[in-house]
C-alpha cells in the first residue's frame, strides 16, 4: 500500500494525460471498482427536473360531503413531473455519451400548487465499447451494488417507473363526528381514501412498466399519507425501476454464509470512547 | 495555537483512530491539523426588486439570463410587464473568493508543516448577519510520505483511511478538493407567477384569464435546470482532465420574498488516474448471519 500512495504522490508532478476526458460522478470508490468490473465506467453527473402546476381549487373539497374524492389534476401533475424530469434525465445522459444512469436520487416535493421532481444520478458508459449499447438509455434508481447483483442474475433495467394517487377524503359532519365521541370505530372515509389512492398509484406504475415490455419493477419507494398543506388530502406516489430478463433464464446467485467473529460492542458511556 | 506556531514535535490530527491506522498503513504521517478559514460579504440582494423596477434588462447581467415577455401587453401597474431568470455572479464571486483564500490559508499551514498533502478536510460554511455575509472553514490532517519529493503544492482531499486507500489502490491520486456554487435568481413572468400559485394571485391573474393553470411551469423549470448546469461546467472547467470522484450536488431553493432563489453547490474530490485501473474479481456474494 506505501508503495502504492507514494507512486500517486509522485504522479502529481505530472500533468494528466491529454486524452483524459474530465469525469464527473456521485459514485463511491467501491461503486466505481464495482462498475468497472461489470464493464462500465462513470462519464458524467447528470440532472433532470420538472416542475409542474397544480390548479388553484384542486385540494379544497366540500365540507361534509359523502365518500373519497379523487383529484385528477394532482395525479396528472405529478405524473407529468415524473416523466419529464426523467425524459430530461435520460437526455443529459446521452449527450454526456452515456447508455444509462445509475444510482438515481428522486426527489418528490408537492409544495401547495406546484409539484417537482429532481433526478440526479451518474450517466455510465461502457469501457473500450466491450458491452453493446442498449439503444435508448435505461435509468434506474438502483445502487451500483444491487445493479451488478441484478445484471449476474441475468435481468436488466430498462427504466425508472411512477404512479401517483391524490384522493380527498371530506371533513365528516358535525352530527356524524359527535356519534363518535368515546369509540373506537374505523373511519372508512380515510380508508377508502388511502386504499383508492394506492391502487391508482400502483396501476399506473404497473402500467408503465407493461408498456415498456418490463418483466416487472424492483426496489420500490412508497411515499405516502396525508399531504402536508391539506391533510384531508391522501397522497401515495410510488417509483421503482421496470427490469427485464436478458439472460436465457434467471441466474441463481447462491451467497456464502459468514459469521462475523466480532462482537457488537455498544458504550454506554460517552467518556471512555 | 495553529499548526504553523507549534514548535514541539508532537503533532495534532482530525483523523479518528482507524483512519490514524490507515494513515500510517499507506506510509502517510501526520504532521498536524490545519485550518483555513474566510469571511466574504456582498450586498446585492436588496436590489432584486429593483432589478425590474429600473428595467434592469437582461442585456445588463453577465452570465446566463433569460428573459420572459408577458404576451398581454399593458393590463394594469400591477401586472409584470416580463419575467427574467438571471445568474447571480456576484454571489459566485464572493463564494469562489471565499473559498480560494480557505483553501489557500489551508495549504499554506500545511507547506509550512513540510506536508505532501492534506487529509480528511472539512468544509463549514455559515451564513452570518441575515444572508449577506458569509463563512468559509476548511480544516484538515497535513501529511507527509518518505522518500518522495514534495509537490509544487499539497495534494487535498475529503477522504481518509481505508477510503483514501482503496481510491489509490484503484490507481487514482489524490489532487485537490473541489467545489463550486452557482446562484440564478428567478423573477417570475405574469405566467409564472399565477401557475406558482395556483392561479391565485389578485394582481397577477388581471389579464392572465386563459391563461394555463395546468402545465410545466417553464421559466423555473429552465432556472432550476441552468443552476444544476452551470454549476456542473463550472467545476468541470477546472478539472483539466483530471476525474471529479464522489461528488455531491445540493440545491437549496430561497424564498427571499421576490421570487425564488436557486443555489446549486457540488463538491467532491478531484482525482488524477496514475496506473491502469485494474479490473476487479467478480466478487463473492455473502450473507451475514447475525442476531439481528
């Protein structure tokens, strides 16, 4: 290892190559070892975004009024955001000279009437052109770790997938909220609600990810309950990256079993660490 | 007392203890801690307001700026006659002068420390008196190696320990720390300003009936995105093909009561490719058993 730390100190003298294009990325050293095993290198950090307006009136809802409410205009909204964001994503990427971008942060805010979502992630290449390009870019929010172990299982991702469901659920009466002073009961307002707000979310995602021939959508992120500036309002919006089979058939991965022989060790006293 | 007014021979660090045993693995010694530090204020924020008022036009700004004309024509003396998206370099500036002069205070403790390079550096920044006056602190561990002639200047990185390591034995040298901010302010069109709130504005929506409450909201969208753009070439422009690693791009959004304001910030490490990269084993699959 020294001889090694001192050969880079050395280096510094030199200037870099001239046929080093800079790089840029958001990749560990371990994800960066990991990447170029698999036969792809880091070429740029890349961004998407996509802010998208949510008409005045679309969160106010009768009071009183009978059962769960769906609000199209949100839904719409935040999909738009989710498509756009990663469209502009997937572009930035190919003109950096990537064939995907992994590790993908997504950022969801619904602020009032505004709705945004942020990709960041790094756009990857393969090394010397050994692996084929898969034409249009993939994006994936999966770690470095689990996009190797997804690729030695014989899958691929093709895309990030979302669904968004926006459902009210209406202020109950006076004479219906006094009934249930002192029970415990269900409200089923707020049931149906979230359960209505959740199917949609889901349907889309599954949809999309059917749309683009995806076998199915691994590691999904649910962001759900009420929404923040109107609680009545039930949100779910879930994301995941649609993967497809590219091997024959799926490749087992069979993991060793270790037995870490280090105790956990947990100080109960700040002074003597 | 700073690094550069010790006399002894002992010698201070930031390094935690397993960092300490990498340090000295890689045949790193530790020389002692360095700081730098400066404080940079600008007093332009006042006159965003103004901006429009005077008709500070678009042609006035450096850098990017983007106009957006409202399609109505004359409506009313509320009703904003255009909208500009425009990068505010003086923050840059202040930011960029702040952090040269850190950076170079940081380097100079550590040159006069005999040091080859800089180690597990910490970058603090604050904002003093409301948002016109700023902070910047670097501190970090001045190493030096044997046998090895010293740099024309001290390498710096974020990275220590097994991290450090294992980026050399990828065939990467540490080079410098790297960071950059950019800053675009955004004074909303007639347009955006109704779609920002949801076609409610009693000012805005005179003349804006028909206008889209549904759709993208462009102007920040292109804001939003030239932020994240500008900051990225900016670090790019100085990496002279050299790699940033490990970078990390934090966009915070201010309202100042004008119109949003949008500060990208991406730091990393600059790092320099000094052999091969050798290509990594496949590696083994396991699952840990523990209790829980």
């Amino acid at each position: 290892m020294a001889s090694e730390m001192r050969a880079a100190v050395a280096a510094l003298g030199a200037a870099p190559s001239r046929h080093d294009k800079s790089v840029t990325s958001d990749l560990s050293i371990d994800e960066t070892l990991l990447l170029h095993g698999m036969g792809y290198e880091p070429v740029d950090l890349v961004t998407g975004i996509s802010i998208v307006a949510i008409p005045y009136g679309t969160f106010i809802v009768p009071y009183g009024q009978g059962g769960p409410i769906e609000l199209p205009n949100a839904t719409e909204a935040v999909a738009s955001a989710f498509q756009s964001g990663s469209e502009r994503l997937r572009k930035e990427c190919a003109t950096a000279g990537g064939v995907g971008v992994v590790g993908v942060e997504v950022e969801v805010d619904i602020d009032g009437p505004t709705a945004s979502v942020t990709f960041t992630g790094t756009a990857v290449t393969p090394i010397r052109h050994e692996l084929a390009s898969p034409g249009r870019p993939f994006v994936t929010d999966l770690s470095v770790r689990d996009f190797v172990l997804l690729e030695r299982a014989g899958w691929a991702p093709i895309d990030l997938v979302a669904g968004a469901g926006f459902v009210a659920a209406p202020v109950q009466g006076v004479r219906k909220t006094l009934a249930q002073i002192g029970q415990n009961i269900e409200l089923p307002v707020i049931t149906r609600s979230l359960q209505i707000a959740r199917e949609q979310a889901m349907d889309q995602m599954q949809t999309a990810a059917l749309a683009m021939n995806a076998a199915g959508v691994v590691d999904v992120t649910i962001i759900d309950g009420p929404l923040g500036h109107s609680r009545h309002v039930c949100a779910f919006i879930c994301y995941g990256t649609a993967i497809r089979l590219v091997a024959e058939q799926h490749q087992r991965i069979e993991p060793d079993l270790v037995l870490a022989m280090d105790d956990h060790i947990e100080f109960q006293a700040s002074a003597i660490r | 007392m700073t690094a550069s007014e010790s006399t002894s021979s002992a010698w201070s660090s930031g390094l935690s203890t397993n960092d300490f045993a990498a340090c000295l693995d890689s045949g790193l010694q530790p020389l002692g801690f360095v700081q730098g530090c400066s404080v940079v204020s600008w007093n332009f924020y006042s006159m965003r307001s103004s901006m429009v008022g005077v008709g500070f036009g678009s042609n006035q700004l450096r850098g990017y700026s983007e106009q957006y004309n409202c399609p109505h024509g004359f409506v009313s003396s509320e009703h904003r006659g255009y909208g500009l998206n425009y990068q505010m370099t003086w923050i840059e500036e202040a930011w960029t002068e702040a952090f040269g002069a850190a950076k170079r205070r940081l380097l100079e403790e550590a040159t006069s420390l005999g040091a080859h390079g800089v180690i597990d550096v910490v970058d603090r920044s604050i904002h003093h008196v409301e948002n016109s006056t700023f902070e910047i602190a670097l501190s970090g561990t001045a190493v030096g190696i044997a046998d090895v002639a010293r740099p024309d200047r001290p390498f710096a990185t974020f990275l220590a320990g097994q991290k450090l390591n294992k980026l050399v034995e990828a065939g990467f040298a540490p080079v410098d720390i790297a960071l950059g901010i950019t800053a675009v302010g955004v004074i909303g069109s007639c347009i955006t300003e109704y779609q920002m709130r949801g076609g409610l504005s009693i000012g805005a929506n005179i003349g804006n009936w028909g206008a889209p409450q549904k759709g993208e909201i462009e102007q920040l969208v292109r804001a939003q995105s030239a932020a994240r753009q500008l900051v990225r070439e900016r670090v790019r422009s100085e990496l002279g093909g050299d790699t940033l690693h490990g970078a990390s791009l934090r966009v915070r959004t201010i309202d100042t009561g004008e119109g949003p304001q949008i500060e990208a910030q991406i730091r990393g490490n600059r790092v320099r490719s000094f052999k091969a990269f050798a290509k990594l084993a496949p590696p083994r699959p396991v699952i840990q058993l523990a209790d829980r």
